[in-house]
C-alpha cells in the first residue's frame, strides 16, 4: 500500500497490543512505515517491570530480542509474536510514568509520528482519567519536547454526547491535543464488531437475543478493525484529515439491534429469539447501584458501569445533530468494506473470533 506520494515513517504506537492497535500496527506496517510499540510491563511478563523501570536505555533491535525473551511466561505472549511477525519493534515502559514514553518509547530518536490506540480496559472514571487522560498527556509532552510532528489519536464517536466518567477523560485530552501545536487527527469511530457480537454464543445455544425496548432504540455504522486500523493509518499521508475530529463509521446502513437479529436469523437458518428489556430496568439497576455507591467505592464503579450500559442501550453511535436533536447517519462518514455481516458469517463459521476482552460483562451494547 505504500507509495511515492506516501513515503515511510517512523511510528511510535501505543495500544498496540488491544484490538485496534493490533490491527492499526498491521496497517502501518503494510504501508511500509517502520513501527516501534511501546507496551506496558504487565504485557511482557511478571517480574520484569522493576527491572525496565531503571534499566538503561535500549536500542531497538536490542530491546525486541530482550521482549522476545522475557515474554516467554506472559499470557500475551501471544500478542506480542504476531505483532514482531508483521515487523513491529516492541519496548516496554509504563504509561504511568511522566518521563516513560520520552525514556522508554522514543529514546532520543526520531520518530514522525505517534499513533494512540491506548484505552482504559475497565473503563470505570478512575482508570480512565489514568490512561485516557494522564498517560496521553505524558505522550504528548513527550512528542512536543522530542519534535514528533504528528498525533493520531484513537477517541470515540461518543464524546459528543458526555454523560460518563471515561468520555469526560477523553474530552479533556482531546482538548489538550487540539491546543498543541502538533498536526493532530482525532478519529472518532462507530461501534466496534466486537461490541456487537457478545451474544452470538447464547444465540447459538438456542436462547433468545437480548434488545433493550424495541430493538429500534439505537443504531450505528459498525466498522471492522483492520477498516479502522487503515482509517488510522491514513491520517499520517492525507492533509485532510490534519486538525481534523474525524468521526467514521464503516459501510451502511446504520443497523439497529433488530437488524443484527435478522442477520443471524438469514445467517443461521431459523428465527432468532427475541426478548425485549425494558430501559426502565437499566435505569433501576444503576439508580440503586448509584446510591449504594455512595458508602462503597466498588459499588461507585459498578454504578458507572451500569450508567455505560444504559448509555449504549438509548444512544446511537451515529453524528449526532444538535440543531435537529436527533442522530444522522447520512451523516455520519463511512470507509471500508467489510460489513457486520460478513463478520458474523465468519464467527458462525468458526473462522474468527470475538475478543470481548474484558468488556464481556455489557458485551451486547457496551462500545466503551
Ligand atoms: N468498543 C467499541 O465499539 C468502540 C467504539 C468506538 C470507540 N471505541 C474506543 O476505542 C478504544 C478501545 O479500543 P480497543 O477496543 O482496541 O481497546 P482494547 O482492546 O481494550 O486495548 C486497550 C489498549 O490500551 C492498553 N492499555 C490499557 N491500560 C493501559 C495502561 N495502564 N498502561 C499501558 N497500556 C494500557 C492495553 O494494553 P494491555 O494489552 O497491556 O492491557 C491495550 O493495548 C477506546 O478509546 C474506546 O472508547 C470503542
């Protein structure tokens, strides 16, 4: 994919090792840029964190082979050997600390650019305001004192409508990008396949698909990963899309809940179950979690997490109109090819699989 008019830069990515990332470093990769990944401890093995914290400076092709090795007891083992199999370089460092991403990420080198995928798995405001908020921020003061020109950065279509913990977080570093003087993109994605494909194993055991009031609540543009790992990987050649918030969908139409439905059903060959979940329900559960998370931090956290839930079953992941109040999916830009269709038929297929990751607990609707 790359050519004369797009030529080879250096990348530092970070999130590389989520599903975004994974696929945005695939992408990067096959446009020919040179791809350095800065992971975090945790992801390359027990013990080995107090040990890079103070360790000295590595080279690149060093710090690989020491991954490589080091990685070995990891559970993201895995991850880390398809992402050295497309040519990735990785370096651990923690996102914690102020001076890691200069230290341990961009080592005094030269680097065009830096590519965001990082996001608080949990999504509660705590861990939110730690990674989506703090940890971008040492990145970007990184890139500004080490002279990265370029900032892409991975948000959500749904920071246009705050209401939760985490969108208030990535508002406010979105906000910090825009005043930087760096050519910044912020891509703000529909939802992901993944969030969309949480009960396709319960439908497969003959129970019915769960739809919160009449199935029509909500809609959005589900877009693939390697789609928007490609959508990512082109705001580094494109001047159009330079401070630019760039919301983006994948092929249309926007689908509702009961669209999905009728796609398993074609799918699969039979009618699909449905049960319809009253909102009132949602509303409930995270009115007395609410309450109860005043005297119990836990519960505060579960509460938020409920919140989530009830944001996804009434919000659609579309460009939202605030002169007509309502959301527009002709608006709402798409890119790419692969539809939510065609992933299903591969996971019915048992040709891919679902990374729900650890968003399993609200994997029909959550889109955190
Ligand atoms: N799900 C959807 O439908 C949807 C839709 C639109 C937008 N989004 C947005 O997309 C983003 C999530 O993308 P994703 O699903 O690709 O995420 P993901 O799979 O959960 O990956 C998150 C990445 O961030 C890293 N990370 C998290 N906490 C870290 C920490 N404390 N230190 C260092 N690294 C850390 C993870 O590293 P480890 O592997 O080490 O944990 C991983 O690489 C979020 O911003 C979300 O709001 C999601």
């Amino acid at each position: 994919m790359s050519s004369a008019s797009s030529p080879a830069q250096r990348v530092l990515l970070l999130g590389a090792t989520g599903t975004i990332g994974r696929a945005t470093a695939q992408a990067l990769r096959q446009r020919g840029h040179e791809v350095v990944a800065l992971v975090r401890s945790s992801s390359l093995g027990a013990g080995i964190g107090a040990a890079s914290s103070s360790a000295p400076q590595v080279p690149s092709a060093n710090a690989t082979a020491a991954s490589s090795a080091l990685s070995a007891a990891s559970p993201q083992r895995p991850v880390h050997d398809a992402l050295q199999a497309m040519g990735v370089t990785l370096r651990e460092g923690n996102l914690s600390d102020p001076g890691s991403v200069a230290r341990d990420g961009l080592c005094g080198e030269r680097f065009d650019a830096i590519v965001s995928c990082l996001a608080s798995r949990s999504g509660t405001p705590r861990d939110a305001w730690a990674v989506d908020h703090d940890a971008h921020q040492h990145a970007l003061a990184a890139a500004v004192a080490g002279g990265v020109g370029r900032f892409v950065l991975l948000s959500a279509i749904c920071v246009q409508k705050p209401s939760l913990g985490f969108q208030q977080a990535k508002l406010a570093f979105e906000a910090s990008l825009m005043a930087s003087p760096l050519a910044w993109s912020i891509v703000r994605p529909t939802a992901f396949f993944k969030s969309l494909s949480g009960q396709i194993a319960r439908v497969q055991q003959g129970k019915p698909f769960l739809v919160f009031g009449d199935g029509r609540l909500t809609a959005c543009k589900p877009i693939a990963d390697e789609d928007l790992g490609d959508y990512l990987a082109g705001c580094l050649h494109d001047p159009a899309r330079a401070r630019r918030i760039l919301p983006i969908g994948g092929p249309g139409p926007a689908l509702t809940p009961l669209d999905q439905v009728q796609m398993l059903s074609e799918l699969m060959g039979r009618p699909v179950p449905v049960r319809h979940v009253p909102v009132a329900l949602m509303n409930t559960i995270a009115g007395v979690l609410g309450l109860a998370g005043r005297f119990s931090p836990r519960l505060a956290e579960k509460a938020e997490l409920a919140r989530i839930g009830r944001y996804y079953a009434t919000e659609s992941m579309l460009v939202w109109d605030p002169t007509a109040g309502r959301y527009d999916a002709q608006a709402t830009p798409e890119t790419g090819s692969r539809t939510l269709r065609d992933f299903y038929a591969e996971v019915l297929a048992d040709r891919e699989r679902v990374d729900l990751g650890e968003h399993a607990v609200f994997s029909q609707d959550s889109q955190r």
